[in-house]
C-alpha cells in the first residue's frame, strides 16, 4: 500500500509542479519528477527539521521538492 501512496502523491506533485512552472510534460515524466521531487523535497525538509505527514504534508512537500527540481534543470538546459 505504501508504493501506492507513493505513486499517487508522485503523479499530483510532478502535475502541480508543473502547472506551477508553466511546463507541459505527460503522465510518466509527472510521475518521475513528483517521486525524484518527493525525494528531493523529503530530504530538505528533513534537514531542515519540517515534518509533516499525511496526504497533504507529503504533497506540498514533493510539489515543493519538484518545483526545485524543474528549475534547477530549467537552468542546466538554458547553459547547455
């Protein structure tokens, strides 16, 4: 049950992130930059000592985490 939650929280975080940074990708790539955003996000979070669970804890944190991860490859494209 936990890798389902994970995917679900994955595939809102990935389209909310892009809706937010104004992308347009598909349902896979949603899914991979929500879980490498949740990742990215969970571990920031973590060192920052922010905590929060459940549904929509996980989710503002893994929209947050691939915001981060959208822009940081908006500017590694932009260089290259």
């Amino acid at each position: 049950m936990n890798i389902i939650f994970w995917i679900i929280v994955g595939i809102i975080a990935g389209w909310l992130a892009e809706k937010i940074m104004g992308r347009n990708h598909g349902l896979i790539t949603n899914l991979i930059v929500g879980i490498i955003g949740a990742v990215l996000g969970g571990w920031i979070a973590g060192a920052l000592g922010i905590a929060w669970g459940g549904w929509i804890g996980s989710t503002v944190i893994a929209t947050l985490g691939a915001c981060l991860l959208l822009f940081l490859l908006g500017l590694v494209k932009r260089r290259a």
